[in-house]
C-alpha cells in the first residue's frame, strides 16, 4: 500500500508503486512512474513523463523531471530516467531532455543531489555522484561513477567528467574532467585590509579604526612574517583589546592557515 496524503496532487496518470509515500501539497505530474519505496517530502515536485526506480527519496521544493531550459522546445515528448536511491534536496532542479540531445536526461542510483544545485536538460548522471550545493551542470553534460562536484562549480555544456575525480568549490569547468583527477580553480583570495566602513556602521571611534589600521599594515605590508608581525604587535599596540583580539585569533588558527 502506498501512503498519499489527501493534500497532495496526483496525476491519473501516473504510475505509483507500492510502500511510495507522498506528503502534503506535492505534486506528481502526468505521466510519472515511481517505483517502490519512493519518498516525496512536502512540496516535493515530480514531472513527466519520467520514470523512478526504487527507493529515491525528494526533499520539499525540489522540483525533479521539470521541462528543459532550451528555446527549441515546443513541448516535444522527451523523459527522465531515474535510477534507485537517489537522494534529490531541497530546492534541486533535474530538467527533462531535448529531440535534439536524445530526447532524455539518465541519472543512475545511489547519488546525492544537494540542495540548490541543478541537472540540466540531456545530461547523464553515473551512479554514487555527489554534487554539493549550488553545483550547476548546464546542458548534455557526462559525470561518471563516484565522481564529486563540490558547491557552486559551474559546468559548461557538453562537458565530461571523468569517474572519481573530484572538482573544487567555486570552479568553473569549461573541458573535460580526466578520471581520478582533482580539479580546482585558482585561488586569488586574499585579505585588503580592515572592514572599515563596517567598523564605522558598528560605531567604532576613529582611534580604535587606526589603531586596527596600523596592526594590519604590519600583518600585510610590512616585511615581518605573521609570528613576527604579532610580536611587533605585542611590543607596539598592546594597549588595544581590539589588537588583543586579533592577536588571539592568529595564535589560534587551524592548520589551513590565516587568510593575508
């Protein structure tokens, strides 16, 4: 027996096996199979026609077999084809595919699809792939087994990636991907100085905005590594709590080390 809830909405034609629950207000479109065990939270949107294997599981306002984000579709039959044991997060899109890319978007079992990130249209998904939050996989994109896409990487269509490789936060992937590689864009973060005009908003004075001035001239402009720059602070600007508290934090830094 499968358990709906009396404020969902679902399709006559769809297809729901048994031990499915549907919660409130989700909706299950026309021409939508789900398989045993499968789980739609709240709010949870399913589209067709696609089909889902067993046991997948989609969180509230996930919005999973939606049409494709292409302007040559007119409302041509294409699919989804779902696998068994994925886990679709909240606010996930999985698009539908095109005529022109096949006419399906495959994602295989046992991936993780976390909150925010989207599958575009004629993508396909291997099986025990990770995209973190905010990943965006545009059109006709390939991801093999194991395969990990860290939070908002941004990948361009028609890419590949390669089985067990891993892609770092915040890359923009514009080629393939090789296997058991891990890929990240550089990392030209650095630090410019104090937050001053935060610190005004806050009602810092004038003398304490300074003072947190000259403590960070001599962490990054001057020519003293950071042990030696908080000794020099120490010997020149101890009287301020403001530097007590950065010296504090530096002293306490983890092993990834401080920002400059």
């Amino acid at each position: 027996m499968s358990e709906i809830d009396c404020r969902a909405v679902v399709s006559p034609s769809a297809r729901v096996a048994s031990g499915v629950r549907i919660g409130p207000f989700a909706i299950v479109g026309d021409e939508v199979e789900l398989g045993e065990g499968c789980v739609l939270e709240p709010h949870a949107v399913v589209k067709g026609p696609s089909t889902f294997g067993r046991n997948n599981h989609v969180h509230s306002f996930a919005i999973v077999g939606g049409d494709p984000q292409d302007l040559t579709y007119k409302g041509q039959r294409v699919r989804l084809e779902v696998g068994e044991s994925n886990e679709f997060r909240e606010f996930c899109t999985v698009h539908r595919g095109t005529i022109k890319g096949g006419g399906a978007t495959r994602i295989g079992s046992n991936n993780l699809i976390m909150a925010y990130a989207h599958i575009g249209h004629d993508c396909v998904i291997g099986n025990h792939v990770i995209l973190t939050n905010g990943a965006q996989l545009a059109g006709h994109i390939v991801v093999e087994d194991y395969a990990g896409i860290s939070a908002f990487c941004l990948l361009h269509q028609f890419s590949r990636v390669g089985s067990h490789s891993y892609i770092g936060a915040g890359t923009v992937i514009t080629q393939d991907v090789a296997p058991f590689s891990m890929v990240v864009g550089p990392r030209e973060v650095r630090c410019y100085g104090i937050n001053k005009v935060g610190l005004e908003r806050h009602g810092f004075s004038a003398e304490r905005i300074k003072t947190l001035e000259q403590a960070y001239r001599l962490l990054l402009r001057s020519k003293l590594n950071t042990s030696q720059a908080v000794e020099k602070m120490r010997g020149t600007l101890s009287h301020s709590e403001d530097v007590q508290t950065l010296i504090s934090f530096i002293e306490s830094v983890a092993e990834r080390g401080l920002t400059k």
